[in-house]
C-alpha cells in the first residue's frame, strides 16, 4: 500500500531557523507511522513551488495523499494551489499553536493560517481533516496515524480488483450491489466469473502443488481423522487454483458462491480453501455478498491485519455471537485450529475449519448500499470466552461497546467484517474522504 507524504507551505517573511525545527518536530512525531513518508524537504512559498512540490510527492515519491504542514503564516492561494495539484488525492491541513521552539515561546503565524484556512475548507466542503494540535500533543500523532491509514486504504480501494465466482447465494437480497456504483464510489472493480471455471481450474491442479498446499494446512492446523484423504485434496486442489487466479489477476479478494453449487452440487465447501487463501494476504470469504467482501478489504487495509466475517446470529443482553459456517483464518484462532468433516446436514458436505477467534478488543463492520450511495455500519467490542457454534462452527461472542438494540435497528445484512484493535478513527477517516456516511453504534 501507499503512503502519504509531507507537502511543506509556509511564507518567504517567516523561513528561517524556526520553520526548520517545525520540521524536524514534525519528522519526530510522525517517526514510526506505517502510512507515512515522512521526509523534509523545501517550504514552498510561491504557486509555481507548491504545484512543483504536489507533483514531486505523486510523480517522484509514489505518495497517494498529503499532509499539508502550515509551517507559518501562509497565503491562501499557494495552498489551494497544491490542493488542486493534488487533484482530489487525500489530503490533511496541520497548523500548530504558540510552541517553545529553540528555547523560546515562538509563533510563524501557523496557527491563524489554519483558522483561516479552515474557513475555506468549510465553505468550499472539501473532505479535508483539518489538524490544529502541537506536535507534542499525543493525539495529533494519534491523529496523523488514523488519517494516513485511511488515506492509503481509499487508494488501494480505488486500485483494487475482487475475484467472483458464481454470484448471491441463497437469494440474499442484501447480497446483491450495483456494480457501477461500487466501482464509482468506493472503487474496487468486480471481476465475476461463473464457478464452472474455478472447477475446471481446480481439476488441473497437479499433484505436486496440492501436495504443497496439504503440506501448508497441516502446518498451521490440526487435521482429524474424519476429514477424507479425496476430499482434502479436493479442496485443496481449489485453493491452489483460488492463489493462481489472485496471483494472474491481481485480485486482492475474492468471494465464491458456495451454496448450492458447491456444497450440494460439487460435494465440497470452500471454507478451508477460504481460510487458507486469507493466511495469504488475500482477503477471502463467500455467499457472493461483495459488500462483505469490500467490508472485510476495507478493514484488512486500515489494519493490515487478516480480517474474518461472521452472520449476526442472536444475542442476549449486550452481547452479539458472529458466526460463519466454517471459515475461519487460522492465525486468528484461539488455539490451535482444526479441520474436521463438515457437520452432518443435508445441504453441506465437504470438510470445514473448526474453533473460535480469540477473545480480544474487535472493530466490526458492514458496508451498506443505499439508493444512489453508501454509508458505513461499525462498531466496537470485546470478545469474550466463545465455544464452537454446534460443536464445530467457528464464531465469536462480542459485548458491544455499544447498544445492541441500536445494532438491531441498523441491520442491513446478516454479514459482518471483523478485525482485531479498535479502528473506528480510520473508518471515520475514511468516511469523510469518500464522502459517505458513517453510523457508529
């Protein structure tokens, strides 16, 4: 993923000693960030400097956004003209307060900049975060962190291709998207193929790559007995086609319509494949609900963590159980993990990964399709002390930070993205950069 970079304004009367320890604070209090290319470089003064520097930071340093850093009085104009120079890409305003710097309480002006700046951003309505904090203070580096995590997931959104085979499962209506609208607003593109050709790919596999992957499944789980030697190697066989798929088409996720074909039809569920295609770095899941998928994409970005999904499926006081059927990236289990047989019923057969996640702070998620636009379902817990759904099914019990009575009156879809830590900043970040609305329960 990319990162943002650091685009440096400021007035030719105030550059001096003083601008240039603003720098190397700002370098200090960004160090470490993941989504930050914190570099120095010179204040632009002019509009001719501030377009030549917007475009180094796209052209030269890869970047896909910038923290604009006010680093004294400025005129209104030389910013503009690096924001438009930027063209849309994300961007963050920083102006600082009176601070001690070289010893003594000094002002550059920056402070009354990002006042008056603040105007024009309002005016204007530009989805543009404006920061007004010391660098000493740790929420602006708290700040920087949420902003430039969402700034480098809009961009990957905005790249990213997901892999689709077959399409909603079940009739799901919440299963269903309009694909020009998610390609327009959010960004990734759909790349729907029909299962016949994830069969045929998987017939095709040699013997020596399912070897491999049995190798890798075994490696990072418990196999039982009761899990068949062909149907292992089925499946297996399915998520080796599933990496060469991802590896020629770039996709960074992808979802299958498992029921009814696959489990009914093909005898052979996809959640071991699925589970061990997300310890890849691919997010996976299935039921074709592509607004999970983006979910579960969106989450892994802001993260960079593997992210896991679940049905909403009954609570009690304030506690929510998510559940899937049986996929559950192993890396994200409580324990040791297994595959077993999938459970006795009529409408599955293959072999499934059973266990729970692990009990820690969690961020769940939906993103919603509305008429003409989006908006983000999130909230927080913790998950507590969870057994297996039915013995086998892989789930996870959450006492919600908020109220589950809000959370029922929101659902819109069964499905949820979960991801470890709490990542309501990032979202909320990414909310306004896009422009769609965010509901917190």
């Amino acid at each position: 993923m990319k990162k943002v970079g650091f685009l440096w304004i400021g007035h030719a009367d105030y550059l001096g000693e003083t601008t240039a320890a603003i720098q190397r604070e700002v370098i200090s209090c960004a160090d470490g960030l993941p989504f930050i290319h914190a570099e120095v470089h010179p204040i632009a003064t002019t509009d001719q400097e501030a377009a030549a520097a917007a475009r180094a930071l796209v052209e030269t340093q890869d970047c896909c956004g910038a923290i604009l850093v006010l680093t004294s009085w400025v005129e209104c104009n030389v910013v503009m003209t690096a924001l438009k120079e930027l063209r849309g890409r994300p961007c963050m305003l920083w102006g600082f307060p009176v601070e001690e710097i070289n010893g003594r309480m000094d002002s550059t002006g920056s402070y009354v900049s990002a006042a008056m700046f603040a105007g024009v951003v309002q005016r204007l309505g530009l989805p543009c975060p404006m920061l007004i904090a010391s660098w000493k203070d740790p929420s602006a580096r708290a700040q920087l962190r949420s902003f430039s995590s969402a700034a480098a997931a809009v961009d990957a959104l905005f790249y990213a291709k997901i892999g689709l085979f077959g399409y909603t499962s079940m009739s799901i209506y919440t299963g269903t998207f309009d694909h020009v609208l998610m390609r327009y607003k959010i960004g990734p593109e759909i790349e729907q193929m029909d299962t016949y050709s994830l069969l045929r790919a998987s017939e095709g596999v040699p013997a020596a790559e399912v070897d491999a992957a049995l190798a890798r499944l075994h490696a990072v789980a418990r196999v039982k007995a009761d899990a068949a030697p062909e149907m292992l190697r089925r499946t297996m066989a399915m998520y080796a086609a599933l990496r060469r798929f991802c590896a020629e088409k770039g996709w960074a996720a992808v979802n299958l319509k498992c029921q009814y074909e696959l489990s009914k039809e093909y005898r052979a569920v996809p959640c071991v494949a699925l589970s061990l295609l997300a310890e890849d770095g691919i997010t996976a899941s299935c039921e074709g609900d592509i607004l999970n998928t983006v979910s579960m994409l969106l989450l892994h970005c802001l993260s960079g963590q593997v992210s896991w999904y679940g049905d909403a499926l009954t609570h009690w006081d304030n506690t929510v159980q998510f559940s899937p059927c049986g996929f559950m990236p192993f890396s994200m289990a409580q324990g040791t993990p297994y595959v077993q047989k999938f459970m006795e019923h009529p409408g599955f057969s293959g072999v499934q990964v059973c266990g729970v996640l692990r009990p820690e702070k969690v961020t769940y998620l939906r993103l919603v399709e509305d008429i003409g636009t989006y908006h983000l379902l999130y909230g927080t817990g913790t998950g507590i002390e969870t057994q297996p759904r039915g013995g086998c099914m892989p789930a996870l019990n959450v006492t919600l930070d908020g109220s589950v009575k809000k959370l029922c009156q929101e659902y819109a879809g069964q499905h949820f993205a979960l991801a470890y830590g709490d990542l309501t900043q990032e979202l909320e970040q990414f909310a306004a950069l896009t422009g769609i609305e965010a509901r917190r329960v």
